[in-house]
C-alpha cells in the first residue's frame, strides 16, 4: 500500500541529501556489543551472544563477549529443524540513496532464473525516472509490487492495514521462507552504531533499510501451519551495507531470535543493540512467490553469479551507468523428467518476457536451447553475459503451449 509523505530514505537511513558511509567500529566496540559465529546451513550454532548469530561471505571468526547463560540463540543452538533457501549475499550501491530494494529483488530474481542489474532495476522500479532521484529508489509499500510485476515476478505482500503486529508479520515471513519464497523486508538500523548518532529519534519510522531473509531455524518442527516462537531464528542478507566488522568488510548475514529481534525507533538506536531491529509494530515486506506463469507450464530455472557485486558502483548524483564487466551464469534448470525434451529460452529485455504460452511466443527470445536429459532431473550451463545486460531464462516442455 503506498505511503503518502514518503521520506528520503538513503537506501540505509533518513538522512536528507547527505550520503554517509557507515561509522567503522573498533573490535573493542563490537566485542562489547555481540559475538560472531556461524549460522550454518543444516544448524544453528551456539554462540555466547545475547542476540545474533552472525554469517560472513569470508571465513568466519568469533569473538568473545559476556552474556547470559541462557540466551534464546544458546537455547536454540539444539535445534531439531532448519530451513535455508539459497540465496547468496549480494553487495548493494550506496550511491543515489541506496540500492537496497534493488538488490534484494535481484536477489529474489535469481533465485528464479533471471538476472538484471541494479540500474535496471531501478529503471523499471521508477518507470525509467533519474536514477538520482529518491523517488526512484525501490521501496517496500511504494512500488515494490508494480516493480514485481514489471519483472514478471509473483509476490504477496504483507497486509500491513490488518495485520500489525510483529509476531503477525514473522509469522508469515516464517511461513514463506519455509515455502521456500524469499521474503524481502523493511528493518530499522541502529543509528548510534551506524553514524554514531545520539539522538534516539534519528531514522525513518517505518524502515531505513531494505533487506532479504533466507532462513528460518526452530527448535520446534517445521510443518503443518506456521506458529510464532520467541527461540526461532531468523537469517537474512543485509546486501552488504554493514562495514563495522574488524576488517571493514561487509558482513552480509545475520540472524536474531524473533523474541529479540522487534524494538521501538528509540530502542532500536540504543548502543547496546544490534547492528537491525525489526519494528516493534506493522512491519513492511513481500514475498517472491515465484515468477509469473500463467500457464503453469514452465520448470524451475535458477542462477548464480560469478561476482556478487556490480563494480564499478554508480557515482553518486549521477544518472550515468557504470561501466559494464564479464559476469558468468550459472543456469541450472530443475524438475526435468529423463527422456522428455524442454526447450530453454533466453530473454535480453523484460518487456520480451511472455507470462504465459511461451513456446508459442518463442520468436520473442534472444536464444534458445533444446534439453533433453537420460538420468537425473537437473540440466546446468554457463553463460558469459556483460554486467549491464538483461537475462531471464524460462524452460518448458517442448509440447507446452
């Protein structure tokens, strides 16, 4: 649901024209605030941290830190049941007020066979308006489902008008990344850790910053409907905006308990809390349900990239895009039955894409690949596209309409 008065929100903060990088701690600093460990894909790992367990995309390494004894993450270290839906970090401009809805959606993309880069996205999120506007920026309650659609995605958004609650909406990211969607989300990021802010008001209201959860730990089972429990862990992608670490690199992923993770604007810039908190209240996301097929016809295709990140990054108040470099696809296309022929399809623009009949509409693609596989159920390739290139792939039967 739009949002009227939308402030200027720096794909991270509020904080008017002015762009700022996030303040570095020292390991002093963090130490005092949290530990670092793994959360990995098959356990959650204990950690003597009152709030996080946290991921790197390096290797990682742990800190010592005093808390409790029995911290709902400690509590949760013996968990019986996990689900992790892979979606690697990816790393967002800061530039032109942030690309973090941007990047969250390439993400989500991904994950369903197609690639974009972060200037498109915003191209198509803004209907081809001055990438360095903030009226452009991709926005969760703005243009977060017309940008969906317009990239051929499926999504539910979160009813923020009848559900307003923050176990509500855990509940149902819970349930969706469990139904294997990506769900991208509004959180809010602790200012004083961010920009060393003393003012407990500083922030949007609503979210500063856009992000992507992939995971869902509980020492409860996961079936049957979705139930909130204050020990379940949540995991997701900050797209990199986070640089506080002891070596100034990005930590890309997080992870909290639902019981700690919600917290007032004021709460939420104390110094003694986490790097995100969720909003103590109507909360803002959507998932990426799938793509759009209304023939129901097409087989699942997903991608992964060489480089997580788009470098050079746009400059700042410029409309220009950045130079383009090599990015390798992995395209792996799933759900393949031995002896049956599909034909996959490459598209190099979106408006190309057809959402349904899409063998009939096959003079619509850029290229096309005929599979037919003896054993498994798996087909994988490589393609060499430029960064600045669009690419969607679709694979059906060749007897599909």
């Amino acid at each position: 649901m739009p949002r009227k008065n939308m402030p200027v929100r720096v794909g991270r903060s509020v904080l008017g024209a002015e762009q700022l990088e996030p303040r570095r701690l020292l390991a002093a600093d963090l130490m005092a605030a949290e530990t670092r460990a793994v959360l990995r894909h098959s356990e959650a790992v204990a950690a003597p941290a009152k709030y996080w367990v946290v991921s790197t995309s390096r290797a990682a390494h742990s800190l010592s830190a005093s808390s409790a004894t029995s911290s709902p993450l400690q509590r949760a270290a013996a968990a019986t049941s996990s689900v992790v839906n892979p979606l690697p970090p990816r790393i967002q401009w800061n530039a032109n007020y942030g690309y973090c809805g941007e990047s969250s959606f390439i993400s989500a993309g991904l994950f369903y066979g197609q690639y974009l880069s972060q200037y498109d996205t915003r191209a198509i999120a803004s209907n081809n308006a001055s990438q360095n506007l903030s009226s452009s920026q991709l926005l969760l309650g703005v243009n977060d489902v017309a940008a969906a659609k317009a990239m051929h995605l499926a999504t539910t958004p979160f009813n923020t008008v009848t559900q307003t609650s923050t176990a509500a909406f855990l509940t149902w990211v819970k349930s969706n990344v469990i139904a294997g969607h990506p769900v991208v989300m509004g959180v809010f990021m602790n200012q004083s850790r961010f920009y060393g802010s003393k003012n407990l008001n500083a922030g949007d209201a609503e979210y500063d910053h856009i992000v992507i959860a992939t995971g869902i730990t509980s020492s409860h089972p996961l079936t049957g409907p979705a139930v909130y429990y204050a020990d379940d862990i949540i995991t997701f992608n900050d797209n990199g905006l986070w640089t506080g670490t002891p070596n100034g690199q990005p930590q890309n992923v997080f992870s909290c308990s639902f019981g700690t993770f919600a917290a007032t604007r004021q709460q939420a810039n104390a110094t003694t809390r986490p790097v995100y908190s969720l909003k103590n209240g109507a909360d803002y996301g959507i998932a990426i349900t799938g793509i759009i097929d209304l023939s129901r016809e097409t087989v699942p295709v997903r991608l992964a990239t060489s480089v997580n990140a788009e470098s050079p990054g746009i400059v700042n108040n410029s409309t220009t895009r950045p130079a383009a470099k090599p990015v390798t696809l992995t395209v792996t296309v799933s759900g393949l039955k031995p002896g049956v022929t599909y034909n996959l399809y490459r598209y190099s623009s979106m408006a190309a894409v057809p959402d349904s009949n899409i063998n009939a509409n096959a003079a619509k693609a850029a290229q096309k690949w005929t599979i037919t596989t003896t054993s498994g159920s798996t087909y994988t390739m490589t393609q060499t596209i430029n960064s600045n290139e669009i690419a969607v792939y679709r694979a059906v039967p060749v007897g599909g309409p």
